[in-house]
C-alpha cells in the first residue's frame, strides 16, 4: 500500500503496517479507539502519524474514572462495535455506525492519539490554533465539520494548522486525564502521576544527532550526508538547525524564501541511510530554521509537539537574529530544542547575553491542558540549544589566532572565548554543559574553500557555532566540525548524544494509577479547599515607559487540593488591566503545597497615552478565584511617571518644557487636546514645528551615526534604551551618552508608539491608491495637520542624509523604506500589523519620497 503526500512518497520512506481491528467509543463529544495494537495511519506533506492506545484493564479503569467525572455515563453498557471510518482506510467509502446504547453521540475528535509533524514556517506573532484533532471547545470554540474531511480535500495552510501540535501518546496516558472537561479530580491524579513517575517509569536511552550551520544565504550545492550521517550509528532523534537561510531584503522583511524547501529536501537526502524517518517539525523564523526527524518506529512515543519562534533584532521583534524551538514530549520525558543567531561583532558579547535573555524570557508553549500556564524552555527534562551564538575569541589579534590553530593550541585559544567567559561570570546558560573544543574554528573562511577570511574585514577565526545542553541523563558521545562541507563562510558543527528518556512500564503505570484512584475515592467530594497569600496589596511606585516591576507573593495552599484562577470582574474582558499580568494566571496546588505568583507590570505604547492623559491609573483589584472556594482580592496601585514615549506629536509640539517637568495636569491636558486644536486659533502658545525629543534623536544620529554600518537593522541595548528615555524625558540632552544603535532604535520605537502615526490614519488609504505617483503622493501629505506634516518632511530629509552615504553605512532606499514604511504607515483597522501587499505598497510609498524632495 502506498500513501503518497505533496513531497514524496510514502512507502519509499515507512513501512506500512497491516490493519486491525477498533472499538471505538464516544463519550460527551469525545471519541475513543481502543485496540489491541497500534495502528499507524501515515501521511506524508506534513507526515502525520495517527495511532490509539492499547486496549487492556487500565482502560476499564479509565472508563470508571470517566463515569464519577460524567454523570449519566454507564461503564457498564456493552463495549460498543465500530467499524473504520472511511477517512482511515485507504479510500473504500464505510456505512455510518449507530450510536451504541448508553453513550452519548459524538461528533468530536479523539483524545488518545497524537499527530505527529508539519512545518510551520510562518512569522507570525499571533501564531494559528494548531489543534491537531483534538478540540478543547471551551477556549477554542468548535472546530466545523469541513475541518474532519480527509486529508487531500485540505489546503497546505490547513493541514499545518490541524498537525501543530500533538496529544497523547501509549506511554504517555497519564495526559489522558489532563483533559479540562475531567476537571479538578482528574487534575488531581495527573499531579500524583507526575509525583510517582518513578515508581512506573525506567531510563532507556536514545541516540540523538544535534547539528548547526550557518548556511550565509547559499542554496545547498554538495551533499549532506558528510555532516549530517557519515561515521555514525543511526541516531533515533535528528535536530538539525540553520541561520542565515535566506539573506534577501525579501525574507527579512517579507519573511518568504524558496531556500526553506531547498535545505528541507537536502536535510531529507542526508539523514542516515540504514534508518527510515519521519519529519516531526519544521519551524523558521526569517532565515533561523529548524528541523526535528524521528525514526518511524518512535514515532507513536512523541506527543505534544510545540514550536514558538522569537525575534530579537531591531526593535525587540525582527528575525533576522532570535531564535526557534521545538518542545515534545518523548515517553514521558519532556524536550526543548532552541536554534539561535545572535547578535554579531565580536564588541557586541553583552548584546548576545541580551538575546540569549530575551529568548528564554519570550519563548512560551502552550500546554494540551489549556488551564495550565506556558511552558517555558527552563521547564523541560532536557535542554539542547545549538546556533550560531557568535561570540568571538578577544584579546588575540587575528595572526595570533591563526598561529594557535595552526599550532593546534585550541586551549589557548578557549581562555579567550567570549561564550566561556561569559557563561563563568554567570551572565549566558547558567547550568549548561558543552563538550570539550577539539576542532578548529568554524568562522571565517572564503566560500568555496578551507581559506580563512580574505575580505578587507580579514575577520578574526571564533567558534561562533556551538552546542550546549541542559538536563540530567546525557552522555555526549562526540562534538565536531566537517570541514569537507565549503557552501558557506561557517563549517557545519555536529554533537551526538547519548539521552536518558523515561520509558512508561505499562503494568507498573496501571498499579499506580489504581493506588492513586483508590486513594482518591476516600476523599470527601465537599471538603472546600482554602489558601493562606502572603500579600494582598501591592504598590508599584515610578513606573516608567517599557521598564519592567515585578512584585511577587505566595499561595500556601491547606489540606485539600484545589485548582485557582484570577477571574473577571464583572463587564471585564480580562482579569486585569492591560499593563498588568500575573505569572502564573491560574494552576493546580496539592495540599500543604505552595506556589509563587509574580504580578508583572509593564507600560507599552498601548498603555501608555491613557495612562498620560489620566484616562487611565496604575489602580486595579485583581480578583483570585478557588474551585469550589472563595476568592480573594489583590489590590494594585502606584504612580506613573509621564514620557514622550506614547504622547501624541502636537502634544510634544506645545510642550517646551520636558515632559518630567510639567505638572502632572498640563501633561493631561495636552495630551487630552484634539490635534486639530493647533491649526483652529486658540490662546494656546504657538506650538513648535517638531516635537524637541525627535530632533533630540535625530540630531544625535546625524552628528554620530550618520556612515554607521547596519544602522536602523541592528538593536540596541536595553539598559540604554531607559537611559535614552530618561534623557528625553527630563530634558537632560548633554547627558545623552549611548551607541548609535541604541539611539536608532530608541527612534523607532518613538514613531512606533505615537498614538496617531505620522502619516494620520484619515489619509491611510490615500497613500496606497496614489502610491507611485509622486505628485499625487506629495498633495496627500500635504493635507496633513502641520506638526505632522513638518516631521515626515524632516525625517524624509534625515533619510536621505544617511543614504548620501549609503558606500560607508550600505543603506539603500528599500532598506530604509521597508523599516520606515510600517512604522509611517498604519492600518486604522484595529491598528493591526500590515499584510505582506500593504507593507510592500507602504515601502513604496515612502520610497518615492527618499529618491526625490518631499
């Protein structure tokens, strides 16, 4: 039998395997196939992998515990017989079965069965609900029956969406009662599971192959199987990361590349050959791509596949460096895999520290159990981080470097590595690992050759691309270069472990869980649970624009276990104000435990103009709620100290004084004022052309930046962001001492949190119907209020200024179009982000006016 998909065909890469024999039942929208093997449907663009747990006594025992959670369900009733679906079997259309006596009719999907694979390459911050086929219908509404048609009725889109992430696997049952709709009890018994996960569990390992390459925008034109296969036992686990994908304007800003599949097929060609496999993710963020292969025989071991992606170039949100990652769950052992390109320039090591922070701190997964909260990369049993970290080796000129490699002093040349120094000061991967370097280094050479650098930069020889790990139970078996690979600038660097996994002993798993059963049905179900807070109230005193305070408390929970939430107030849509968030929200406590809550706040530019005018105050009541308890009230307050940062443009012009120095109600009613208060002949003070703060920054770059390479692409630092802001602030402008990057930056986010953009909203369709036609384009800018008019003329000017000097800073229009086109430019609808053909017609907008006179 061969299945076949959009990229190749099935039965080249997996045996197929015979059919079985169902039972499937359907329970309150849910439906179960219990069988006595796994039965492995395959399907190959995304290469998903369906499978149902194996039926035996743990099943009825799950059947019982599904009847005290479901009133009017009977586990005694007869084990229903079905017969396959016609979407499992190859194409034979099948009758409908009838519903058995005693069930209720389900038209759901199936908890117990996980899907396995598709990429997801898109850059999307608002990433798609990948459901797998498993619906939780409370918080994601209810999937529509075109969405269980079979699988070549879909489009690419939609199968990716439906294979996004997985549910349970045969090892890993124990997430069978982490369902929400079993409620609290069943909470209970995951946590007592996850508590006794030795008693049924033991450690078997696995081979895993880790590999990095910076490919510098190349096509693969050799073959891979030099790094990714040759001279090793077939791994059980392929994670295989690039950087430097695609180097095109058209990636970076448009996030779109052919290159993915190219390195996708080569990726594919090279994995080992004595070994069949299947493609579990695929996720890339810009030219960061990432790529995770099993053996198809461990195929029906992962389970909840997750991917998340993070940019961390300019402005804290661009993939042109950042990272993506991966987490799964193998057995019942929890992994993360995080591919990162960091920040380049051997003087920017503390920029990569930023990165490296940035990266942990915003890489969330969700959970199957959507009343947990995200995992982070820190919660995993197992860590693998691998990359282009880019730090260099310092304190040794060029020769110096190259002599020691000659020498073969690689030693010497470690007590000079920026990452080594870096991670022994504790400020980068606290609690990792990396193997001993006995390799020369991978960056720089000529393209093509095994030369180093020979371009005027001549730069220095690093090891910019390493592998690192984290978590119990590794062995690192080997850790190299291949140097025979000369597509790129960088050599291909790979590690192979040895991994410890978890591996479920079904009959040891069934006896716990009956223990833990039992020892549930003692439980009185009215015991009403009760927690003692350590705070109640919270002051968070001079907060500012874009700077985090965090205030933390405790929940100490009694003796009945009990599942908490903030909740609503009355006509709210959240629990909380928008500037606020607490981490975590909701969870699970097991009595006489505890668990500590950080309330974090943080003013953005869409918090931060009401909170300027007054409209809005650091006050809110935060309401925590007990699962058959009673809640309890948290109240927040403090003071916000006031900033240009998400003031209006003619509310900067009338303010002469800095922000900081105004009283608090000249700031509210400035802000407050109608922009077209300037143009209608008040008593007001004739207002200033531009606002002081953005020459301030202009002025700056103008003076210090103006031939600096890779300006308004590279970020800059956060400690001198706040700097930066203050200065501005208060006015204190001789003070203003940070990198031109930083300074670049702290301009873009200016413009990005303008409450109204430069180029007003009322005129935002106006740009795109006369884009291309100067003239036209011309008229409609001159429509705009003054204030607004004056600084886009003087920002055009400031731009063209940089690009006179494009042979120093390598600037060209369609860079600087592209940055300044969606920050000028903002769609009025929800002030949501541009799709890709706006973006283009707003870089070409602005274009127009960088190549002529505005």
């Amino acid at each position: 039998m061969a299945i076949t998909g959009d990229d190749v065909s099935l039965d080249q890469i997996v045996p197929i395997s015979r059919d079985f024999a169902l039972e499937e039942v359907s329970l309150d929208g849910e439906v179960y196939f219990l069988g006595s093997d796994v039965t492995v449907q395959l399907d190959t663009a995304e290469l998903s992998l369906v499978f149902q747990l194996p039926f035996g006594s743990q099943t009825r025992t799950f059947l019982q515990e599904v009847a005290r959670a479901c009133p009017g369900f009977d586990p005694a009733a007869l084990d229903p017989k079905f017969l396959w679906l016609s979407r499992y079997r190859r194409k034979e259309p099948e009758p409908e079965s009838p519903t058995p006596r005693g069930w209720k009719s389900a038209a759901g999907t199936r908890p117990g069965r996980a899907i396995i694979g598709g990429g997801d390459s898109s850059f999307d911050e608002s990433r798609p609900d990948g459901k797998g086929l498993l619906v939780d219908r409370s918080s994601r509404g209810q999937d529509k029956p075109e969405n269980l048609l079979p699988r070549q009725n879909k489009s690419k889109s939609e199968i990716t969406d439906m294979v996004r992430s997985s549910t349970v696997t045969v090892s890993d049952k124990a997430h069978i009662l982490s369902m929400q709709k079993f409620g609290l009890r069943d909470t209970i018994v995951k946590s007592h599971l996850m508590q006794k996960e030795e008693d049924y569990t033991y450690i078997q390992n696995f081979r895993f192959f880790v590999g990095t390459y910076n490919v510098n925008g190349q096509s693969p034109k050799e073959c891979l199987r030099p790094w990714l296969s040759h001279g090793i036992q077939a791994p059980d686990v392929y994670c295989v990361g690039f950087q430097e994908l695609d180097l095109s304007k058209e990636a970076f800003f448009f996030h779109d590349t052919p290159k993915e599949e190219e390195w996708f097929k080569a990726v594919s060609e090279g994995l080992h050959p004595a070994a069949k496999y299947a493609k579990v993710k695929l996720i890339r963020l810009v030219g960061i791509m990432l790529l995770l292969y099993v053996k198809q025989e461990h195929a029906a071991y992962i389970s909840e596949v997750e991917v998340e992606t993070v940019g961390t170039g300019i402005m804290g949100r661009m993939g042109n460096k950042g990272g993506v990652a991966v987490r799964f769950q193998f057995h019942n052992t929890s992994i993360c895999v995080v591919n990162s390109h960091l920040a380049a320039h051997t003087e920017e090591y503390e920029r990569r520290n930023q990165d490296y922070k940035d990266i942990c701190s915003r890489m969330q997964f969700r959970q199957v159990d959507p009343s947990l909260p995200p995992l982070t990369i820190s919660k995993h049993d197992v860590i693998l981080w691998l990359g282009d970290l880019n730090y260099r080796i310092e304190e040794l000129d060029v020769e110096k470097v190259k002599k020691l490699i000659e020498e073969k002093a690689f030693q010497t040349l470690y007590a000079n590595d920026q990452l080594r120094a870096q991670v022994a000061a504790k400020a980068v991967f606290e609690g990792f690992s990396e193997g001993e370097l006995t390799f020369q280094p991978t960056y720089k050479y000529d393209t093509g050759s095994d030369d180093w650098d020979t371009s005027e930069k001549c730069r220095a020889p690093a090891w910019c691309d390493r592998v690192l790990w984290k978590g119990k139970n590794i062995t690192q078996l080997s850790y190299q270069s291949h140097m025979a690979l000369k597509t790129s600038d960088h050599k291909p660097v790979s590690s192979v472990f040895d991994i410890g996994v978890r591996v479920v002993n079904e009959e040891l798993y069934r006896k716990t869980l009956e223990e833990i059963v039992r020892s549930l049905d003692k439980m009185e179900n009215d015991n009403i649970p009760s927690v003692s807070l350590s705070k109640r109230e919270f002051c968070f005193q001079n907060v500012k624009y874009m700077q985090l305070q965090v205030e933390s408390f405790t929940i100490r929970n009694g003796q009945v276990p009990c599942q908490f939430e903030f909740i609503n107030k009355p006509d709210e849509v959240s629990y909380c104000k928008q500037w606020l968030r607490a981490n975590p929200s909701r969870g699970f406590l097991l009595p006489d435990s505890a668990i500590e809550i950080e309330l974090e706040l943080f003013v953005n530019k869409t918090t931060a103009t009401k909170l300027n005018s007054g409209e809005d105050k650091i006050e809110d009541i935060l309401v925590l709620h007990l699962d058959r308890g009673k809640d309890y009230f948290l109240s927040v307050s403090g003071n916000y100290l006031p900033s240009c940062f998400g003031s209006p443009i003619h509310t900067l012009c009338y303010m002469k004084e800095p922000i900081l120095d105004l009283p608090l109600e000249t700031v509210r009613e400035l802000t407050l004022m109608q922009l077209q208060t300037e143009d209608d002949g008040s008593q007001l003070e004739r207002p200033m052309d531009i606002p002081k703060e953005l020459w301030m920054m202009v002025d700056y770059l103008y003076r210090n930046a103006i031939q600096q390479e890779d300006l308004f692409q590279q970020p800059g630092l956060r400690l001198e962001f706040e700097h930066i802001r203050d200065c501005l602030d208060s006015g204190m402008i001789d003070n203003l001492s940070a990198s031109n990057h930083s300074v670049a930056e702290a301009l873009l986010l200016f413009l990005e949190s303008l409450p109204e953009p430069v180029i007003c909203y009322s005129v935002y369709h106006n740009c795109f119907e006369c884009s291309g036609n100067l003239t036209a384009s011309k008229q409609v800018i001159a429509t705009l209020p003054a204030c607004h008019r004056n600084v886009f003329i003087y920002l055009m000017a400031f731009l063209q200024e940089l690009l006179k000097n494009s042979a120093k800073n390598h600037l060209d229009g369609n860079i600087l179009a592209s940055i300044f086109g969606s920050l000028l430019l903002r769609n009025p609808a929800g002030h949501q982000k541009l799709e890709v053909a706006e973006k283009k017609k707003a870089q070409e907008f602005i274009h127009q006016f960088l190549c002529n006179s505005p």
